[in-house]
C-alpha cells in the first residue's frame, strides 16, 4: 500500500530552507558558517558571490537526456538476447570456494575455524 502511494505521489520541490542562501543559488547548502551556503559560496568572497551563481546555473546538467537514442535493430536484439543467454549458461559456481574447503576438510586436511565457519554456513542448504 504504501509502496503504491509513493509512486503516485508526485516529488516535493525543495524548500529554500535547504537551498544555500547565497541570491539565486541552485543548489543546496552544505557548509553552516552562522548563513546556511554551499561549499563554493561558503569559500569564496561575497563580492564573488554573483559571478559564483552564474557559474552554478552553467555547470547544471539537464534531468533529462535530450540527445536522440539509436534503437536496436531486430537482429541487434536477438544477438545480445543469445550473447547473455550463453552467459547465463556458462556461469562460473558462485560457491565454488566453499565446495572446495568442504572437499578439502573430507579429505582429512585440518581448516580453520573461521574456514569451517565459512564454508558450513555457504552451504548450509546443500549440506
């Protein structure tokens, strides 16, 4: 339900209380020196303050990616369906590590603790 709400709900906008106090400044404060600023505003002179904001406007990137996308060809498509299909039926045992201590305390070789630990709780289930 509440998951269900959240996806409705549209994004609160920030507040200017948590935005830095410098005039006009996008972005949010993060250094408290008695006014709430950024970090570039709070490390600079306020005479530099405008040129400063500018600077913030500029370096902002856009939300949303504007160039064109090249979509997929069909063929495209079904070549890298099948490239990960080959990956998933070649994929590596992820506890092979602890196949291999299991194998290697059967055989009489003495492991540490923390190495039975290991391999006992990875495989608890196939145990």
């Amino acid at each position: 339900m509440a998951l269900e709400t959240w996806k409705t709900k549209p994004a609160e906008p920030e507040t200017d209380e948590l935005l830095c106090q410098a005039h006009g400044c996008p972005n949010r404060w993060a250094v408290d020196t008695g006014s709430r600023l950024c970090s570039d505003h709070a490390w600079a002179e306020p005479h530099k303050w405008p040129q400063i904001t500018q600077a913030q406007f500029h370096k902002r990137k856009p939300l949303v990616n504007t160039e064109p996308t090249n979509p997929m060809t069909q063929a495209e498509k079904v070549a890298t369906l099948n490239a990960l299909r080959d990956m998933m039926k070649n994929r590596p045992d992820p506890k092979a590590w602890a196949h291999t201590l299991r194998d290697r305390e059967n055989a009489g070789e003495e492991l540490t603790r923390t190495q039975r630990e290991a391999w006992r709780t990875a495989l608890k289930r196939d145990v």
